[in-house]
C-alpha cells in the first residue's frame, strides 16, 4: 500500500479532468487503488435493486472515485489549491502548512 497525500475530512481542489477548479470535501480514501472520493465531484448513475421489503429500489446519483494525483490540499487563506510541506511544532506533533502563505492546513 502506499502513502495517501490527502485524508478523509481534507477539503481538496481538483487540478485536471474534467471536473478541473472543483473544491470539495474528501469523504473517502483508498490507498490501494489510489483514488479518494470528492464530495460533489465526478458524480454517477447507480441502478439499485430494492433490498429490504419496503426500500425503494431505482436510480441514485453518487460521488465516484477520481486518481489522488489529480487533487491536491486546498488553502482557504489562499483561495487556491497549494502544496504543503510538513513541519514538526514545538510539541513533536506534524503539521501540514501552505508553502506560500505558511497557513496550517
């Protein structure tokens, strides 16, 4: 498995494709396959079949997984997507902080 530069609950702006300049909430991470799902981003058809008595089967529209290469961090500081570099506080505790405007994301 390999290292994931975003996690869950990460607000990431999406660089390419065709959902290019999206922001949105990382909901879900998988390191395997590398791709993370983006809340309001690539979003699909899925055909349901009713499983319990009484639950409305059909068509449901949900977020699909795009490659983690294609976000990256957003900064709210700045208003832009932004690399981080991660620093290490006075504590011993690792930080990710915004490599232009030294925000901590």
């Amino acid at each position: 498995m390999s290292k994931m530069h975003v996690k869950s609950g990460d607000t990431v702006y999406v660089i390419s494709g065709k959902y290019a300049k999206s922001v949105g909430k990382v909901i879900a991470v998988s390191p395997s396959e590398g791709k993370v799902i983006v809340e309001g981003v690539h979003k699909v058809k899925k055909h349901v079949k009713p499983r319990k008595q009484g639950e409305p089967g059909g068509i449901i529209e949900t977020e699909g997984a795009i490659y983690a290469s294609k976000v990256m961090l957003y900064c709210p500081k700045c208003q832009a997507g932004r690399r981080v570099k991660h620093v290490r506080n006075a504590d011993g505790e690792r930080s990710r902080v915004c490599t232009k405007c030294g925000e901590t994301l």
